[in-house]
C-alpha cells in the first residue's frame, strides 16, 4: 500500500512539474472546493475554532474566514507538492527573507539560535527558503510520515536547499549534539501538546490554551536567541518572510516569558489575517 501511495504522489510531483502556474491554481481552487464543499475536511472542527475565536464576528463574517481558510488549504496542499519540481532559485524567487542578515552577528559568533514558527501561510515552502538566505545551516524538527518513501523524498527534497530534517522523536538529542554547531533549530509550537502536564497555560484568542514549551525549554538549556519567523502571502505563490527577535538573552527570562511572546507575535498575525492559519487541527478542547 505505501508503495503505491509512493507512486501515485511521485506522478502527481511529475504532473504538477509540467503544469503553467494558472492552471496549478485553477487545480488549487478545485481542491479548496472538494475539501470544503464535498469531502468537508475536519469542517466541524474549523467552525468551532473560529466560532470559539471570533465570537464577537457575525455568522456572515465568520463564514467568510471559514471559506478563506480553505482556498488557502487549497494552496499550501498544490504549492507543497509543486515545491518538490522547482529549482532553488524559483522557489526563493516565490519566498523571500525580508531580513536575513539579523542572524548574522550570531552566526558570526558561531552561536546557534531557534527560529520558532507556526502553521500560518505556505509554513512548508517557509522552512524550505530560509536555508538559502539566511548564514546559519537550518535544522527543521518535524513529525516523521507514516509513508516511509514520501518521507525519504521529503528528506531528499529539503537536502537540496541545504537543511536537515530530524524528527521531533529526536529533538533532545539533536539539541544536545548540534547545539554548539552554529545551526537555526526551526520548530513549529502553535499545535496542542500531546501531554498537558507538561503544557505551559495562557488566555490565545480569548481561550485558556495549552501551549509547547519545547522552544523555552531548549532556549533557557542551551542559552539560544529565539526569533519567531512571521510569514505572509503577498499574492498566490508569492511570500515573504522576516524574522522578529524574541528572547535574546533566555536564561534571564522569566518562567513562561518566551512562550508568551511567541503566542502573542502568532495572535497578533491571526488578527490581522485569519484565513492563513490551520483552523482544521483541534487547538481547544
């Protein structure tokens, strides 16, 4: 069976690699339409996240976000797969760092830093186009797939654009021996914890939220400069990228300080423009 997923996702790869950007996005707006309108992926759940967020919004206001939200999904789905064909260059032609050199002075240092992210825009394509632009050598932690070969040719693909993929499984011990080897840890820490006990709790979006601590935790250990990567979508298949400063000093922080600022900068963008994060993944119980 994963062989065959294997195959099937490799000739869509190929099909998507010959199609001209129009048309790759008529495809994107069928899809954001099939998921939405026949499939109704995780609808309920999406609904109650915005509902939950924006109680104050009318049914009509609240609908339209629900709707965006899908064209996006539409997107990062075409675009994540149409990533795996374009060449270095045109793929940070389409997402562009809007201040790469702020690492600099640190990499100059040979210290390391984490860049903390979320599951905002084409997240995807983000972590893939900071390895060409920015001095450090990226390391993104993530959750290995259950296709053991897509997940191969996900390592392959990243491999080109100069960063290693390591999984979450990993990551103390990734920390431990890479720490000290001028690298910019990348971790996404908008999702639920999967042990609440260990979850740091604040009011995001109007609702008491369990947050990671992971990029905390590692920050205050290792003594890292933590950034948070803010990304935006300028037009379709067109995004930029900059990097705001955190914590520079994280062992002088105060319990929960970091986590804080890190869900404040993801509030403050989700206010601006709803659509662009993932409402489908069930943040609040």
């Amino acid at each position: 069976m994963q062989y065959i997923q294997y195959l099937f996702f490799r000739l869509l790869v190929l099909l998507l690699a010959w199609l001209p950007p129009f048309l790759l996005y008529r495809l994107a707006d069928f899809c954001s339409w099939f998921l939405y309108s026949v499939f109704k992926y995780r609808l309920e759940t999406v609904r109650q996240n915005i509902l939950l967020a924006f109680p104050q919004k009318t049914a009509a206001e609240r609908r339209t976000i629900e709707q965006a939200f899908y064209h996006n999904l539409g997107d990062i789905f075409v675009e994540g797969v149409w990533g795996f064909s374009l060449s270095v260059d045109e793929m940070v032609k389409r997402y562009k760092a809007i201040n790469p050199d702020i690492l600099t002075p640190y990499f100059e240092q040979g210290k390391s830093v984490i860049v903390a992210g979320s599951h905002y825009v084409n997240w995807e394509w983000g972590a893939t186009c900071a390895a060409p632009q920015v001095a450090h050598r990226p390391i993104g932690l993530y959750k290995v797939l259950n296709n053991t070969r897509i997940d191969q040719l996900l390592r392959q693909s990243r491999a080109k654009f100069d960063m290693t993929l390591a999984s979450i499984v990993d990551t103390a011990h990734i920390f431990e021996s890479e720490h000290d080897q001028c690298k910019a840890f990348v971790m996404l820490s908008d999702q639920r914890p999967f042990k609440k006990r260990n979850a740091y709790w604040m009011e995001f979006l109007g609702q008491e939220t369990a947050c990671l601590m992971g990029v905390e935790r590692y920050a205050k250990q290792y003594d890292l400069p933590v950034f948070y990567v803010s990304q935006k979508r300028i037009k379709r298949g067109h995004y930029t990228f900059e990097l705001i400063p955190l914590e520079m000093s994280p062992r002088q922080s105060e319990e929960g300080a970091i986590t804080r600022k890190f869900m404040g900068q993801l509030e403050q963008i989700i206010l601006e423009e709803p659509s662009g994060w993932l409402w489908s993944h069930k943040r609040w119980k």
